[in-house]
C-alpha cells in the first residue's frame, strides 16, 4: 500500500467513525447523556467531553484552567489521564444540545485539517499515548479510542451496532498490535506455545501469537495451537480495552490455564 493510500485509509476510517458517534448522539435523549459508563467516574456526556478535549487539542486548543485539583480523584492515575479530567471537568455542566455542538465543530475542524496535511506532514516525528512515533500512528491509536467510547457509550444505553467496518477493522488491528506483549510478559505463556484468538465476527481475524524467545504475532499457527480462545470481536476489544472482566463466554480449548491466564491479562488500556 501506497504512503498516500495509507494516511487515505487511516483518515478515512477516523472521520467515519466521528460521524458514527455523531449519530448515535444525535438520537440519545437527554436522560441518556446521564447515564454511567463502565469508565469509573464517567458518565455518557463526560465520555463525549473527554472525545472533545482529545480533538480540541490536536486542534491547537489549550487545556482549561478549572482550578480543579483533579490528581486526588482515584481513576486518574497518569497525567494523561489527568489532561483528560480537566477537559471532564471543564465540560460537565454543558446541555447535551451544547456538546453535540461542540463535537461537531471540533471533529469538522479536524477533517479539515487531516484532509489538508501532506503525506510529510503525517509522516512526521510525534509523540503518541504509545511513545514516540508519526503523527499518522497518532491517528491510528485514536480511530481505536473513538471506537472503544462509541462502544462504551452504546453499552451505557443499550444500544448496539456499528461493530463491524473500518473502525472496527482499525481497532482489531491496533488491538493485535498488543498481543505479543500479554502473552509473553502478562501472561507468561511458556517458551515454544502458541495462543490463537480466534473472532468469529462481526469481525472475523484469526490472530497467533507464538513464544518463541520472544512473543509475536505470525501469520499463522503451525500445527495445533498450545491454546485457542474463541470469542467475538466485540467482546476481544471490551476485554483489550479494560471495558470488562467477564470472559465466562469465551470458548477455550488447549492449554485452559494458560487459556485463563491470557483472559485474565488482556486488558491494556482503560
């Protein structure tokens, strides 16, 4: 794939998932916006600001002064997470009305601004919540933290869809990339194993992750796996992203206990 094909690909998948969440906001009643999401502390609407704040500064916005000391509260245990509070904060008394407004001018600007860069421009060096990276891997991890909150918002109001297409493609991908690290390091799966994710949809990816002095991902598992989990995607991301520890539905086969130790380590965001 071209270098153009490619930032074509990534801003197009991060721009349809922003219209995405713009439409399920725009059928949420205001009682919705209320409503607890399985991040601690944060309701629908705080779910929105934080979205909001992310853009808002890749816009070239500052961070609000509140004057609120946020460090003490028992969720925000970074300072990313702790940038991520003040723009909570600074929004939590908005109307819906006003944050849907505000989303659709932060993600309209920043369309705008993805469609107008060049390929040197988002080839470029940046800092990422991965370490340093490209401005267009920037891009990549926030199709996948747009994603996850379009998932965590539609968990919050019992209303499921979008689980398949480019963003959720993207926030497979970019959940694979973690893989290797919660086998070898988390999960501490032995030296010559193989754990194979099978996702049966709405996304279908059969992922392996093989020991072999270090875990990575390979193309495919030679043999029978050592392990094999058996799950849908959506479950896959909920679990990478932290969103749950419920895997009682995911079918196991091989080495359970290894199988267990796996499941029980795959959260790496939150």
């Amino acid at each position: 794939m071209s270098r153009d094909a490619d930032r074509k690909h990534v801003t197009d998948a991060l721009v349809g998932e922003w219209a995405a969440l713009d439409r399920l906001l725009t059928g949420l009643t205001d009682a919705e916006w209320t409503r607890p999401t399985c991040l601690p502390g944060w309701r629908v609407t705080d779910v929105v600001a934080h979205l909001i704040g992310t853009e808002s500064m890749l816009a070239g916005e500052p961070v609000p002064e509140t004057g609120v000391d946020v460090s003490a509260l028992p969720h925000v245990r970074n300072d990313i997470a702790a940038v991520n509070e003040q723009w909570v904060t600074a929004l939590r008394e908005q109307e819906p009305a006003a944050m849907l407004a505000r989303f659709r001018d932060v993600t309209s600007r920043r369309a705008e601004m993805l469609a107008g860069m060049s390929d040197a421009e988002f080839g470029a060096p940046s800092w990422t919540p991965a370490g340093q990276a490209t401005y267009g891997r920037f891009m990549q991890i926030r199709i996948y933290d747009c994603y996850l909150h379009e998932q965590d918002v539609r968990a919050a109001v019992g209303r499921p869809g979008n689980e398949d297409g480019p963003a959720a493609d993207a926030a497979v991908d970019e959940a694979a990339r973690a893989l290797g690290f919660v086998v070898g390091k988390r999960a501490a799966a032995p030296d010559g194993s193989t754990v194979l994710f099978d996702l049966t949809g709405p996304v279908r990816r059969g992922l392996a992750v093989k020991v072999d002095g270090r875990a990575r991902l390979v193309d495919g598992a030679a043999g029978e796996p050592t392990t094999a989990l058996r799950l849908p995607s959506t479950l896959f991301l909920r679990l990478c992203g932290g969103r749950t520890t419920a895997h009682d539905s995911v079918e196991v086969a091989g080495d359970r206990e290894l199988g267990r130790r796996v499941l029980d380590n795959l959260a790496f965001t939150i």
